[in-house]
C-alpha cells in the first residue's frame, strides 16, 4: 500500500526517520505485543544517544529481526508491527515501514484510511515540526 506519506519518509534524516519509526512502533504498541519487541524498541531508542550507538542499534535490528523471522507463518499483525520495528531499524529511510504500519493499524484496530492518515500526519508533525 503506497501511501501519501511514503516519499517524504525518503527526505527525513536517518535520526528523524528512527524517531518516527519509534512512534509508529508504540502506536502499534509493539512494547506491549511481545516482550522482545519491547526491548529491541528500547534498544533503538537508547541507540539515538547522546551520544550515538551503531552497536546499538544493530542489536535492536536483530532483535527485532529474529521475531519477525519466527512469525513469517504466525500472527499477520505482529508480524507486521515486528518488521515496523525493523524498519525502524534500517540504517536508511525506507518506506516499507508505512506500509507494514498501516497495514497492523487497520487490521488491528480497524481503522479507516483517514483516521490511519490522520495518526501519520500527527506523528511526522511530532517529528518534523510545522
């Protein structure tokens, strides 16, 4: 699902894009779905610094890769929030995460698509400012 927000996640900063995927992820409430999830996002959270940990965040991406690998054949909503959270991860902005995010909102709280593009514009305004 291509969406109205994807090709601006392409111009924020690698540390915006992580801060908008931290915020999709506890929207999806990805800390509160899977205990591993819970400490990959901290991981990624702490990675940001001050200062800066690479090493971090490679850990939180494996982590959080490691469960979206176990559920390829389980739960279509976690897993969809785990690889969220894995893109999140990525060490570039990509565009796979608003698709995985909105993908879990409707199916897990059956949102329409205005209430789904409502929530994105809040959270990249949160991030971006304006």
């Amino acid at each position: 699902m291509l969406t109205t927000y994807s090709p601006c996640i392409k111009t924020l900063t690698i540390e915006q894009f992580r801060h908008f995927g931290i915020a999709c992820c506890y929207q999806l409430e990805c800390d509160r779905k899977d205990k591993r999830l819970a400490k990959a996002l901290k991981k990624l959270e702490q990675s940001l610094g001050p200062p800066a940990d690479e090493k971090m965040r490679r850990d939180a991406f494996n982590i959080a890769n490691s469960v979206y690998r176990e559920l390829r054949s389980g739960d279509g909503v976690l897993k969809a929030v785990a690889c969220t959270l894995v893109c999140a991860c990525w060490d570039s902005p990509n565009s796979s995460l608003i698709g995985n995010f909105e993908w879990a909102l409707k199916e897990d709280k059956q949102l329409s698509r205005a209430e789904i593009e409502k929530i994105e514009y809040g959270l990249l305004r949160s991030i971006v400012g304006g």
